[in-house]
C-alpha cells in the first residue's frame, strides 16, 4: 500500500468514526428530550387516557333504583326495571304485632310492657338513640335479653325504628 493510500485511509476512518460518536450522541441527546415530551404527549392524548379509563373500568355495575348514575349500562337499566318493586314499608303498630308483640305485648321475659309506663319511664329516658341502637343491635339489660331487632332479621331498620316509636308512644 502506497503512503498515499494509507493517509485517505486514516482521514476515511477519522471521519467515519466522528460520525459515528455524533451518531450516539445524537441518539441520547433524543431519548431524554422524548422522555420529558413524548411520554408527556402520549400519557395527555384522549385516545391513550380513553383506553387507560376502559381497562380500568370495573367488570360490572349495578344501577339501583332513582340512583342511576350518568354512566349507567343498558345491562344495569335492563336490571333495574326488571327488579321487583320493593314492598312498602310496614307501620309501626304492623311491625310492633308482627315482631313485638310476642315479648313485649305481656311481659314475656323481661320485656317491658307495651303501655307499662312505669316500665317505660326509665327507657324512655336514656333517649330514642339508645332505645333505637338497643332495638336494632340487640341489647342485654338487668331484665332480660333483647335480641337484635326482636330476631326480626328481615325488618328494615326504619321499620324497627317505627315500631319502637310506637311502642314509646304507647308508654309514655
Ligand atoms: C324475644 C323477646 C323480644 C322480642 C321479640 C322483642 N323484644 Fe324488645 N326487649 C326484650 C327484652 C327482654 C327487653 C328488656 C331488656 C332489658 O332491659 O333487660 C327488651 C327491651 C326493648 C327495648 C328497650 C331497650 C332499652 O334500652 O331499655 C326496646 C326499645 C325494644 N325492646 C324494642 C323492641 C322492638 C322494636 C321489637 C320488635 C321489632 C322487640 N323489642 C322485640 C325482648 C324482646
């Protein structure tokens, strides 16, 4: 090889490698202003935050009836008409003779009387958040046992509430 060929050799590989190092430098210089704009861009993008939204949507929902929620599904609506309408409410004097009155219309074990206002007095009393808590929770006294709700299970708590007003309306 001539000394001719060897010098174009050497600026041929001198220039080539400083691309090359420009190349790379280049390349980083690229990724680190993507990081802190491109990721940016994609993450605020609807279309990606939409699909982010649909993944993370729960498999199913319930819509309750005069609860419906704007994000409603025709599945849940169809549900919801569909669901047998749910029974009125029974009064207080109902729910007294259907679940009380077994202990509480004479006495039976410990159970203060309906209408024994002596009995009552003292109940009355303690005020109608105890009386109600006591009703619905179940309550151990010195008398006697109260079981939650009169083992009534089924009974909303309005229901139980309504029966103890009645009961104290009695008493008084
Ligand atoms: C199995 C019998 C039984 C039934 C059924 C029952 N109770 Fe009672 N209840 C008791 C007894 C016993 C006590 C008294 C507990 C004590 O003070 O020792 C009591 C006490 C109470 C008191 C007074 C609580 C207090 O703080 O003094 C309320 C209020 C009451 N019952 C509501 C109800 C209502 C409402 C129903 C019907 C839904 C009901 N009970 C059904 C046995 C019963």
């Amino acid at each position: 090889m001539s000394t001719h060929d060897q010098r174009f050799f050497d600026v041929f590989i001198l220039v080539i490698g400083s691309l090359v190092a420009i190349a790379v430098i280049l390349i980083f210089i690229a990724r680190s202003v993507g990081a802190a704009t491109q990721t940016l861009w994609v993450r605020e993008y609807p279309v990606y935050g939409q699909g982010v939204s649909e993944r993370l949507k729960p498999a199913g929902s319930a819509a309750l009836p005069g609860a419906a929620g704007p994000e409603e599904t025709p599945v849940a609506a169809a549900v919801a008409a569909k669901a047998a309408p749910v029974a009125a409410p029974l009064s207080g004097p109902q729910v007294f003779n259907q679940a009380c009155n077994a202990c509480h219309g004479a006495g039976i074990g410990g159970a203060p009387k309906n209408g024994d206002k002596a009995a009552w007095a003292a109940r009355i009393a303690q005020g109608d958040a105890t009386l109600y808590k006591h009703a619905l929770e179940g309550f151990q006294g010195a008398t006697g046992f109260m079981p939650a709700k009169g083992g009534w299970a089924n009974l909303s708590d309005g229901e139980i509430t309504a029966a103890v007003d009645y009961m104290v309306s009695q008493s008084r």
